[in-house]
C-alpha cells in the first residue's frame, strides 16, 4: 500500500499525467493537487481506502527514509494499523 505524503505538484506534471493515462483533471483538482499535492500518478490505478488521523508525525519520518529507484524504502519499515 502507499501513504502519500502531501508534494505539491505543477501543471507541467499534471497535464503529463492526464496524457498518460488520457483523463483529464478539472480546475478544481489542479488547484488542490498544487496546493496540498498527492500522487497523480496512482489515479485510476489505486483506491483510496483510508486517512492518518493521528501520528503524522510518524508519516513525516517514514518520508524522510532513504528509498532504493522504486521508490521504496531501503530499510523495511513495520507499522501496526488500525481498522476503525
């Protein structure tokens, strides 16, 4: 699974995603995707099924981790979740 990490994106990336992936993102969705960021390129491939409701701070240090050119971390890193 991914926690996205809020990056902000530019219109530049966007309009490469809508291309690869042929969707289109409306001006409300530019607009949050610069301001809070996310992870266009998982639309249409993932499915959001949850949000950090405490702990951020964890989620900032995992962001912080050296990760290998996939993109995940170099150490694993364990977590215990918690289904509300």
């Amino acid at each position: 699974f991914y926690i996205v990490h809020g990056k902000s994106v530019t219109d530049d990336f966007l309009t490469e995603q809508e291309n690869a992936k042929g969707i289109k993102y409306s001006d409300i969705q530019r607009q949050l995707y610069k301001e809070y960021g996310g992870a266009p390129f998982l639309d249409n491939e993932y499915t959001v099924f949850g949000e950090v409701v405490e702990g951020l701070e964890i989620v900032d240090k995992i962001a912080t981790m050296p990760t290998s050119r996939s993109n995940r971390p170099q150490t694993d890193i364990k977590m215990k979740v918690r289904v509300l």
